[in-house]
C-alpha cells in the first residue's frame, strides 16, 4: 500500500493561452492504492472522463512523508477531443447497465492486514447507496483499525466496511467515513420518496457518474419503489412545475436549488461567461468538463425524470432566491429581478423550449418498467 498524488490534464481551450500550454490541470486527488488497484482507479476514471487526456502520478511510501516522488504518467485511451453528443433516446430497460468502474477501484476481496475482524451478515435485505450507485448489501466486516485506517476515516479503535453485490465486494472509500448507517436507503420492497435520492443525485451532478435516469433505474432493480406522490399515504402527486429557485452568489455568480415539495433536481452552481451563456461551475467556481451548458444539465434532468415517471408535461419554473430572516425563517421566492442577465431571465424558457422539441421527437419514449407505487 503506498500513497498517491494523481492530477488530470484536460486540453486547454483558453483563445489567449492555448497556443502556448496545451493542456492544463483539471483535478487532483490523494489516493491511497496498491499498484494494480491504482492503475484500475485511473482507468475507471478515464473510461468515464474522456475528456482527460492524461495524468501525472507521484508516489510517496509513508503518510508522513511531506513530500511526492514523480512516480508515472498515464495517458487516457478512451481520450475523445470533443465531448459525445446526446443521444435523448433511452435505452430498454434490460439493456442498461450500470458502469461503477469507479466504484469498482474502491472494492476488492478482504485482505488479512488487520489484527482482528468480524463479519456479520445482512439478513434484511438493505439497499446501500455508494458514491451514485445502489447496491445490495449482503453484511459489513468489522475490522480493528490499522494506522492508516485511524488516519484515513478518524477512527481510534474498530471501522466498518460495507459488503455488496452476489460477488460479496469489500468497500473501502472515504465515504464511510461517518458510518454506512447513513448510505443505507431502504430495504427491498420498500417504497421511499424522490427526495431521499438527494444525496445520490448531489454526488452525481458533482461528479457526473452516470445520469439521473440510471440511478432511478438501478435502485428499482434492488427492489425499491420510487414515488413521486407527495405523501405515502396520499394518491396526490407532484406538480408538473418543476420549481427551481436561483441564488445571486457575485456578479455573474448563482446556485440554483429545486423546491423540496416537488421532483427533486440536484443543486447546481453556475456563472455567466464571457459569450453571455450559462455555464456550470463547481461550488469553489471552477468549470465543470467542456464548460457544460446549465440549460444541457437541467433539460438531462427534466427529461430523465419525465421518461422515469412517465410525464411528458414535465416542465420547470425559474424563480429567484430572496434571503430572509438572516437564516431564521423560509426563503422566499420571486420573479428573476430585471438587472440580472438576459440569460438568466430566460433560462425558463429555453428549457422547457428544449423539452417540447424532445416530446415531439420521442412522443412515446417512457420506462414501462417503473415498480407499481400502491398507496399505504
């Protein structure tokens, strides 16, 4: 096991610099892998992210250590110079696959470095969820902590591992770190509500893993019941107006989060470039892969949601986040005052614009293997 210092490179597309530097750093992150498993982290990695072009790896034995080795440089196979177009149209149910090769890096048989564990099996059938996928969970290895374990997830004495799939995989990642009773979705044959995906869905446009509607799709096949009803207990259902509040953060700065008592969209953060258009960022504003259009992001969301649930009168409403009561009370939400971008006041529209050119182009295109959702 030793430490690890990877940076991706992605191609610069900055008209002033890119002459000079044609590529730029993306992404770094610390990682902690044997050798193969390293090299099946980045790999699962390109695969997912074709537009890194390479990384660089630097290497150090001990956490001590304050300092990295220059170790390799990995370059992508699966590099593509321009991003895939969309293809709207979604696959039959039995063809979609889950591709958790991230998540794969991150599991593996038990490895006896430990001075003493426990393995308790699952025998109510948990769905867990881990970084944007479900899984089943078939029990957890208690193991007494190593040094790097208590250095790693906090931990004086004891960690828990989660153990998933008919392959009885072990998980081994930072996001255990407060213990898996908070990954843990539901159980077989439960019914649960949209919003308790948010944690999923959040990760997911973060990292973007895979799309909205896969995980809806994944976590049905475990057993588990999606509604879109506003209560268990009620036959009610959601609005078709998807309403979406959007926070002014800077000058050309906003985040935009769904309203709780609808379809659930992940917060998102943006800002307006220099064209004028609205382009995602991340919450520190750095640009997402390609500079992702907002309005692309959004209408993926809408669309995979409308083809989940099977409503094609899906549509968003854009209003504005007014701050209220330093904290302490509801915020509220208005129209898209006038001084803000031209983009952002039409935002609405281009969306829905968007999702009534893809109704009419897929007018029967809906998951017709969505779970019954009977009423308690």
């Amino acid at each position: 096991m030793a430490y690890y210092l990877v940076t991706y490179y992605i191609k610069n597309t900055n008209e002033k610099t890119k002459d000079i530097i044609n590529d730029v750093p993306y992404k770094s992150f610390d990682v902690e892998y044997k050798e193969d498993k390293l090299l099946e982290y980045i790999f699962a990695y390109f695969e997912k992210n074709t537009f890194v072009s390479y990384c660089t790896v630097m290497k150090k034995d001990w956490s001590i250590y304050k300092e990295y080795d220059m170790y390799c440089s990995v370059v992508n196979p699966y590099y593509r110079e321009v991003p895939i177009k969309h293809d709207y149209k979604h696959l039959d149910a039995d063809d979609v696959i889950v591709k958790d090769g991230l998540n794969k890096a991150h599991m593996g048989p038990y490895e006896p470095i430990h001075k003493g564990f426990e393995v308790n099996l699952e025998n109510e059938q948990k769905v867990i969820r881990l970084g944007a996928y479900f899984y089943d969970l078939k029990g957890v290895l208690i193991c007494e902590a190593t040094e790097a374990d208590k250095e790693k997830y906090h931990r004086e004495k004891f960690i828990t591992f989660p153990i998933v799939d008919d392959d009885w995989r072990v998980y081994d990642c930072e996001e255990i770190c407060d213990g898996i009773q908070f990954l843990i979705v539901g159980k077989k044959g439960d019914t649960i509500p949209l919003a308790a995906l948010r944690e999923a869905a959040d990760f997911n446009a973060r990292e973007h893993w895979c799309s909205y509607e896969d995980q809806l799709v994944n976590l049905e096949h475990l057993g588990i019941t999606i509604s879109n009803r506003k209560t268990k207990d009620s036959a009610e259902e959601f609005s078709d107006n998807i309403v979406i509040g959007i926070a002014k953060l800077g000058d050309n700065r906003f985040r935009m989060d769904a309203d709780w008592d609808g379809y659930y969209i992940p917060r998102r953060f943006f800002h307006v470039g220099d064209d004028d258009e609205l382009y995602e960022t991340d919450e520190e504003e750095k640009p997402t892969p390609y500079q992702q259009k907002l309005v692309t992001r959004i209408v993926d969301d809408v669309w995979g949601l409308s083809w989940f649930f099977n409503k094609p009168k899906l549509r968003v409403l854009i209003t504005a986040i007014t701050e209220n009561g330093l904290g302490f009370q509801r915020n509220e939400l208005g129209p898209i005052p006038k001084d803000w971008f031209y983009t952002v006041q039409t935002l609405e529209g281009e969306i829905n614009r968007k999702l009534d050119e893809m109704h009419k182009e897929y007018p029967d295109d809906y998951y017709r293997d969505k779970r019954p959702d009977v009423i308690e």
